[in-house]
C-alpha cells in the first residue's frame, strides 16, 4: 500500500461520528425491517408502526446532529492508491445516505400527516403536522417513502459490501477508522 496522505489530517473518524455511525446503522437496518414487517403482516402492524414512528423522528434528529459533526469535522482521507471511480463512489453514496437518512422520516412524517393521521411518538408526545391532508399527497408521499426505502436498502448494501473489501481484502485501515478509531493510521 502507498503511504497515508500528511499527518495533519485524521487517521481516523471522531468519537462522536463513531458513535453516531454505528447506532444509526442499527436503527436503520431495523427501521427497514420493521417497515416491511408493517405492510406484509397486519397481525404485528400496530406494535410495529407504534415503534416505527418514534424511532423515526428520533433516526432525524440524530442526523441532523451528525451532519452538523460532519460539516464541523474533517473525516480522515481515503488511502491515496483508491481509484478515482471508488473515491466518487464512496462520497456520492456517504452523501446520498445522509439524504436519504433525512428524506426517510420527513416522509414518514409526511405521509401521516397527509393522510390525516397524528404523529404520535409516545402517550401525550404529537408532532404538528407537516403537510396538507389531501389523498393525493398521501399516495405520492407513501410511493415515494416505500421507493425511497429500497433505495435506500439498495445503497446500504454495497456500502457494506465495499466496507467488507476494505476491512478483509485491501485492508488499508479504512474499516478500523469508523470501527475502533483513535491508534489506526490508513495506509
Ligand atoms: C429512516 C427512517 C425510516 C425508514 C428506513 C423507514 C422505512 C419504511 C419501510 C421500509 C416501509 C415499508 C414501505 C413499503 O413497503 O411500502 C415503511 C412504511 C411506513 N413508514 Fe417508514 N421509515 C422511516 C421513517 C418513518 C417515520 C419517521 C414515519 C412516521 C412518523 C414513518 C411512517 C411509515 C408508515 C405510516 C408506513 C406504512 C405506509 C403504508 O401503509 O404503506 N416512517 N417505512
Ligand atoms: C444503515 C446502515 C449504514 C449507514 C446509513 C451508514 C452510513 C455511513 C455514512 C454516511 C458514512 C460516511 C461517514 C462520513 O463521511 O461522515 C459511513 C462510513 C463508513 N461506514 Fe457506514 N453506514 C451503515 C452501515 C455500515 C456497516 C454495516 C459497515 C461495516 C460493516 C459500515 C462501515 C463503514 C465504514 C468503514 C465507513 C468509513 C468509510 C470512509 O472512510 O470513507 N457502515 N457510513
């Protein structure tokens, strides 16, 4: 492998989107299956839709926290030899996840609210709504939130994929900066 570009630059991503990254990658995934479980089974619908929608709002706070930490702190390079093709890759789709990781519950929201529905998150806790109740607009945004959410699904996979080839065949330290952070220098 080439050498890691200067020293001045972080090996490694903050604690903070460390922390961030890993907790939001777990209530992701688990938003996606438990929105899937919601449209097939109408048994576990209700538990389910009642968990979907605080963890929802809760997924859009904790990206705009960690879009602000992003815009505030340098993330480490890329190792220096990636090809130009996997540098555009990897940042258009870090940026395309933290769209779709604000997009998700503003339609969420949207759809609920289009639809007349309240947004509750817990016994007393309503959010206002957000868009005109008109079945037009529930249908747009319900297809848009469902297609979105492949999308989505779509583009976690071969980030996980491309982690996978960094962390096991490149091994260039790549995988150990969003993992374990602090001691592991890219190479
Ligand atoms: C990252 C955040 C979110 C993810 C990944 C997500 C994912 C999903 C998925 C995969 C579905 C099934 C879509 C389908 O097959 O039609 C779904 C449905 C749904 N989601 Fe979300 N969702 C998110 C946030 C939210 C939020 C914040 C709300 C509401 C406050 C919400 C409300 C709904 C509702 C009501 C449905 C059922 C729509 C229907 O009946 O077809 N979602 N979601
Ligand atoms: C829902 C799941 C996930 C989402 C939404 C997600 C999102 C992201 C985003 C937005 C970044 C860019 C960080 C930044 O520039 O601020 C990132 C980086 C990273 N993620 Fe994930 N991630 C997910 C799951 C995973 C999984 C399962 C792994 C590994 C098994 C992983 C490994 C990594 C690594 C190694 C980086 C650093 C990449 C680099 O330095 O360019 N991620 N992730």
């Amino acid at each position: 492998m080439t050498a890691r570009n200067a020293s001045a630059v972080p090996g490694h991503f903050n604690l903070t989107a460390r922390i961030l990254h890993w907790l939001m990658a777990t209530m992701i995934l688990s938003m996606l299956f438990l929105g899937a479980g919601m449209v097939s089974s109408l048994e576990h619908r209700p538990w389910m839709i009642d968990l979907h929608r605080p963890l929802g709002i809760a997924i859009l706070m904790l990206a705009i926290v960690r879009l602000a930490n992003r815009l505030r702190h340098r993330p480490p390079p890329l190792p220096s030899d990636l090809p130009r093709w996997q540098v555009l890759a990897a940042h258009a789709s870090h940026w395309l996840l933290y769209a779709l990781m604000l997009a998700m519950p503003l339609l969420g929201w949207g759809l609920l609210s289009a639809g007349g529905y309240p947004v509750t998150l817990c016994a007393g806790v309503q959010l206002p709504s957000i868009a005109p109740v008109d079945p037009t607009w529930y249908a747009v945004l319900r297809g848009a939130h469902g297609l979105l959410a492949w999308l989505l699904f779509a583009t976690v996979l071969l980030h996980l994929a491309a982690a996978l080839v960094h962390a096991w065949i490149r091994r260039d330290g790549v995988f150990p900066s969003m993992a374990r952070g602090s001691g592991n220098q890219r190479r």
